[in-house]
C-alpha cells in the first residue's frame, strides 16, 4: 500500500500544475461537448417529432372535414325535405328520419397533448388546433343531444306533425354549428396544410 502511494506522489511530482490543469479542463471540455452534443440531437430529434404530429394533425383535420362536408350535404338534403313537409296541412305517418352523422376523430391532436415534443409545437399552430377541435368536440355534443333527444322524442309522442317540426328544428341546429365547424376547418387548413408555414 505504501509503494502505491509513493509512486502517486512521485508521478504528481513529475507533472507540472499547468499539465494537471490542462488535464482537467480537457475531460470537463469532453463531458460538456458530449452533453451539449446529446442535448442537441434531443432537440432535433424532438423538433421531427413536433414536425410529424403536425402533420398527423392536418391529416386528421382533412379526413374530418370530408366526412363533415358529406354528412353536411346529407342532412341538407334531408332539411329541403323536411321543410316541404312542414309546409304541408297535415302530415301523414309515412314519413322517414333520416339525419345522418359521422364520428370525428381527433386521436392526432389527443396524442400530441400528452408527447414529449408537445413544447415544440409552434404556438399559434396550437391555438388554432385547441380552437379548432373544441369546435369539433361541440359539434359532437350537439350531434350526440341531438339523436338522443329526437329517440326520447319518439318513444313519448310519435305524433308526425310534432315530429317533423321537432326534427327540422334540432337538424336546423346541428347544420349551423356543422357549417361553423367547416369554415374553422377550412380556415386551419389554408393557413396550415404547406408545412412552409409552420416551420
């Protein structure tokens, strides 16, 4: 034990207190530039992720907005229909419901709430993602009040003239919010579909 530490003690002696600085700030100057270099491959690596689930979004945003416009186009077909039978002195029993609905997806924009590269999203891109999808999430909820409310409706007076009216009412609600909802898509995907303006 005594050699070891005598040939330490003579080695120290044998270099200078520059070569033992030297050597220090050489290893500390390696451990910093392999953290910094580690953090920056992070930060690109988190910067392509934020990239992607952008564009997970304005995919999701798309397909949502087809299936809406043609949801849309079907119960406003359905709502000519129905106003031609209101304008009618009475209505007989044989009449149809037919509304149509389609579930919006919004699994990119759940995803991207809980990813690690959330923080790099480009902030206003976030904003009008929240803005948009809680339109949709409104629009889902009248959608949903709307068909339950017309069953409890039917199962408790399936008087036709009252039905009509009633339905005619409630489509007359789920098409305004359906048409606030496509010029929110449309607006989010004109400022957003060019991956130029989110960079």
């Amino acid at each position: 034990m005594r050699d070891v530490s005598i040939i330490y003690f003579s080695l120290m002696k044998s270099k200078t207190a520059w070569q033992i600085l030297f050597e220090f700030l050489s290893i500390v100057f390696a451990v910093l530039l392999a953290l910094g270099l580690n953090s920056a491959k992070q930060n690109m690596d988190f910067k392509n992720e934020a990239q992607f689930l952008t564009q997970k979004i304005i995919e999701e945003c798309k397909r949502n907005k087809l299936e809406l416009d043609s949801v849309y186009h079907l119960n406003n077909e359905y709502k000519i229909y129905l106003d031609s039978l209101q304008s009618l002195d009475k209505i007989d029993g044989n009449f149809t419901i037919s509304i149509a609905s389609e579930l919006l997806t919004k699994s990119a924009w759940d995803f991207t709430k809980v990813s690690r590269s959330f923080s790099y999203l480009d902030e206003n891109f976030l904003n009008d993602v929240a803005e948009l999808y809680e339109k949709q999430d409104y629009y889902m909820l009248i959608s949903n009040q709307m068909f339950q409310n017309m069953g409890e409706m039917l199962i408790s007076d399936p008087k036709p003239e009252k039905t009509v009216n009633i339905s005619a009412y409630y489509l007359l609600n789920l098409n305004f919010t359906a048409e606030d909802l496509q010029k929110t898509y449309s607006q989010f995907l004109d400022k957003y579909q060019s991956s130029e303006s989110i960079d």
